[in-house]
C-alpha cells in the first residue's frame, strides 16, 4: 500500500523568482491530489434517520397536565433524613458511580489529546554519535575516509499540520461529543444508583409494614386461641378447635420470621448499593416516608424528555460523535499538507558545536497523498457509516424505551390509585365481616371454621392493602427515574449535525 509524500526543501536563502516554480509545482501537485482522491469515496451510505419525538404518538398516553419536571432533589418530597443521608453516602461510595466518573475523566483525556492536532507541534533533540564513515560513499577521496568521526547535534523542529479540509477539527468534534456522551452516562449511573437506593429504602419500609401486619396476625390469633380454650373448659368446644387455633398462631409466626428474612436481605442490598459491608446495614433505621399525590404530567413531555433523561442525551451525542468519525474518514481521502521547519546545530567535532557555522537551517511544505491503500480507506469509511446507523438505532431505540417506561409507570400509578380505593372498601367489609364472626362464635352461635376464614380475608386485605401502598411508593420513584430525575442536558446536539452525515454523498 504505497503511500505518496512531496517535501520539496526550501532552502533557507531563495530568491523570490526561484520560489516560484516550486511553488507552481506545489500548487500543481495538490490540485491533482484533490482530484485523485476525490474520485475513490465509494458508494457506501449511512441507512438510519435519527427519529423525532414529534413522530411518536404520546398525546393520548402522556397528556399535558401542565405538572412540573422532577427537581434535582427530588429525593427529599418523601421528608426522610435517613434516606437523604442513604443517597448521599451512595454518591460518594459507589465502585459503579466511581468508575463512571473515571470514564469521563479519559474521554475529557482524549478530548484534550485531540485538540493538539489544531496547535503548531514543536520538539527538541540533542544526540552524540561516534560513527565510522565509508571509504566508498560520501566521503570517498577524502581525508574522512574510513575515519571515526563524532556527530552532534542539537535541533529545535517545529511542524504544522494546515487541515484543509477538517480532518483535525472534525476528530476534535468527536472526541467532544464523545466527552459529552460519557458525561450523560455518568449522570445516568448516578440516577440509577438514586433511585436503586431510593427503591430499596421504600422496599425495606414496606416489608416493616408487612411485619406490623404479621405481628397484629400473631395477636389476633392469640386472642382466638384463649378464646377457645375458654370454650374448652366451658365445655363449648373440643381438643381440636384448640390445637387448631394454636396452629394458626405457628403459621402466623413463620411469617413474621419470613419478613424478618426478607427485612435483612434488602439491608445487605442497601448496604451494598452504598458501596459498604453487609454490617452497614444493620444500622439503618425504620423507615419514615411521606406517601405522595398523584404527579401531574409536564407539558410537551415526548419532546422535552430528550434532553431531560441522561441516557437519552448520551445516545443523542454518539450520534453526534460517530458523524464526526464520518468527517474523519471522508478527509482521509484528500492530501494532507503541513509546514516543518527545523533550526540547530550540527558539527563533526563536538568542540565546533556552539559555533556560528555549525548552524542549520531548513524549513519547506510537506504533502501526503494516499494513491493505492488497498482499500483501507474505503472500508474504514464504510465501517464509520455501520457505526453511525449503530448510533442512531441505539439513540432511536432508547427513545422508544424511554416514552414506554414513562407510559407504563404513568398507567401503573393511575390503576394502583384506583385499586387503592377499590380495597379499602374491600378492606373495611372484611373487618366487619370478622367482628360478627367473632361475635357469633363469643356467644356460641357460630363455628370457629367461620372466624378463622374471616380472619384469613382480613389478614390477605392488610396485605394487599400494604403491597398497594408499597408499589404506589415503588412506581413514583419509578417515574421521577423515567421523566430524568431533573437531569437537564447542558449541550445540545444539533438535528442538522446529527442527519447531515446521512445525507452525505
């Protein structure tokens, strides 16, 4: 795969009228360089169009309420301190939140590298070389012939590459948005860890709820158990209603030790997701949290949502990225030309070094031209293209995901308030239904099978009635996740930047 370089020398005293032919063969050179190049593109061609929110029916789904985004601190509406702490903790001690921020901290590395290209590039070298000259080459017929000689050197070189056509700008671009793209997704690591904690600590206050439930269960079946044995020596009941009210009451506490169970896996989890050991979670308290009102929905949701969820902007700007790795490979095409010059001094005895006639001095353009690469390029391109149709199927993909997730948290809230009212009716007639159970059974007018089936409804409402509440605490947070938990994007990716690479010829 050869690759054509021109260097014409410039020596340092030129007239104007000997500059000139060079200067012709130059400008000659990079016209048919252009020409050439420009004539091996290929025909391959990105197939993807990024997809506007405006194209997505949501207007039924997710109406305008005129509600308002979530705010940053969205964690503090529930007026826990202890989950305020929790999150806070998690921040700071996450591995996973940690190495999200090390990503960004390389993509700004790489971003910083990439803007140098733009700059003049100077270096320094100095070198010390004991070397035996040819009897039979350069210095044939000389008194150096076959002689060791010392070469020094000390140089100062200075190159500048003139970017016609963008190469550099556009590696810069990319490598910004890429910088930007690694910013998004650490803020959506961190909302994901928030909210993970934050959903674990609603967990964990539920699960204390269904231990108040099976606690009140052990009671209740206490009461029946002396109830019955009252009866037993009133000569009411037998043996067997006895011993099967005391087996209502080990039922109950199996329970209770399988929420005591669960009430210590979801502290490890907390634990964990803190960045901490299992110990840590021993320590956290009973949950306090405040049950919330339905949220409204904010206005224009399906259009604002794109720059309110980070995992939203980060797809948004690789697609940003990978049309500016279009640009890239595009120019790879087209010569490349630069300056170098080079000043220093150069001596064959070490002790002429610092003289005025040991100096050099040569400066000149340099051109690049790639004439056969075997097809390097142009499958580098077309790799550039599959990557840019990767970008936006991911971008596209990731908004549809977003509006569902939004659509089903909204449609899960609305049916959980419904089905909150529906079971407290169902709740309140069970309880009822269980007083003139235990009444009837009191005064002898009723079986124990009665009051134990009226039990089991009541007991299996609480519960639902716990659950409930629990997923209602559950699906908010859910949707403070899903509307972006008040991530706003401080960049904006331009639509015309973002489809010009499809349009690229």
């Amino acid at each position: 795969m050869p690759t054509l370089h021109f260097t014409p020398a410039v020596p340092v005293r030129q007239t104007a009228s000997s500059r000139r032919p060079i200067r012709a063969a130059v400008l000659g050179a990079i016209a048919a360089a252009v020409l050439a190049g420009c004539a091996s593109l290929g025909d391959s061609r990105p197939t993807q169009v990024v997809t506007q929110p405006e194209q997505l029916a949501t207007a039924v789904s997710l109406p305008a309420e005129h509600g308002q985004w979530p705010s940053v601190d969205w964690i503090d509406q529930f007026q826990d301190p202890q989950l305020h702490a929790l999150v806070q903790e998690a921040i700071a001690g996450s591995p996973n939140l940690q190495a999200a921020l090390a990503r960004v901290q390389a993509s700004r590395a790489l971003a910083e590298a990439s803007r140098s290209a733009l700059f003049p590039q100077v270096d320094f070298t100095a070198s010390l070389q004991r070397q035996r000259f040819s009897e039979t080459e350069l210095y044939e017929g000389t008194p150096r012939a076959g002689t060791w000689q010392n070469l020094s050197r000390l140089q100062a070189g200075l190159s500048y590459d003139l970017d016609f056509w963008g190469r550099n700008r556009a590696a810069l671009e990319a490598a910004l948005s890429d910088d930007r793209a690694a910013q998004a997704e650490s803020q959506a690591s961190r909302l994901l860890l928030t909210t993970a904690v934050a959903r674990n600590y609603a967990r964990l206050a539920a699960l204390y709820a269904q231990r108040d439930v099976a606690e009140r269960a052990i009671a209740q079946r206490n009461d029946l158990t002396a109830l019955s044995r009252q009866r037993l020596s009133a000569g009411l009941d037998t043996q067997v209603e006895t011993t099967q009210a005391s087996a209502t009451v080990a039922a109950a506490r199996t329970q209770l030790q399988r929420v005591d169970e669960e009430i210590a896996l979801a502290r490890n989890q907390l634990a964990a997701l803190l960045g901490k050991g299992p110990d840590r979670g021993l320590a956290i308290e009973r949950p306090t949290l405040l049950a919330q009102p339905t949220p409204q929905l904010p206005d224009n949701l399906a259009i604002n949502l794109i720059g309110r969820r980070p995992d939203l902007v980060a797809a948004r700007w690789r697609v940003e990225a990978t049309s500016h790795d279009i640009e890239v490979a595009r120019a790879e095409f087209l010569p490349n030309i630069s300056l170098t010059a080079a000043i220093g001094l150069a001596s064959l005895d070490p002790s002429n070094l610092l003289l005025g006639a040991s100096r050099t001095l040569g400066f000149g353009p340099a051109l690049r031209l790639p004439v056969f690469e075997g097809g390097r390029l142009r499958a580098n391109l077309k790799g550039r293209h599959a990557q840019y149709d990767l970008a936006v199927a991911n971008y596209n993909q990731t908004l549809v995901d977003a509006l569902r997730e939004t659509a089903d948290t909204v449609t899960s809230i609305r049916s959980v308030d419904q089905q909150i009212g529906t079971q407290r009716e169902a709740l309140a007639l069970a309880e009822r239904a269980y007083e003139l159970a235990t009444t009837r059974y009191k005064a002898g007018l009723g079986t124990q099978l009665t009051v134990l089936n009226a039990e089991s409804n009541v007991l299996e409402q609480r519960r639902q009635a716990t659950d409930l509440q629990a997923r209602r605490l559950d699906l908010q947070m859910a949707l403070m996740k899903a509307l972006g938990g008040g991530y706003q994007d401080g960049g904006t990716a331009s639509a015309a930047t973002r489809g010009k690479a499809a349009q690229a010829s």
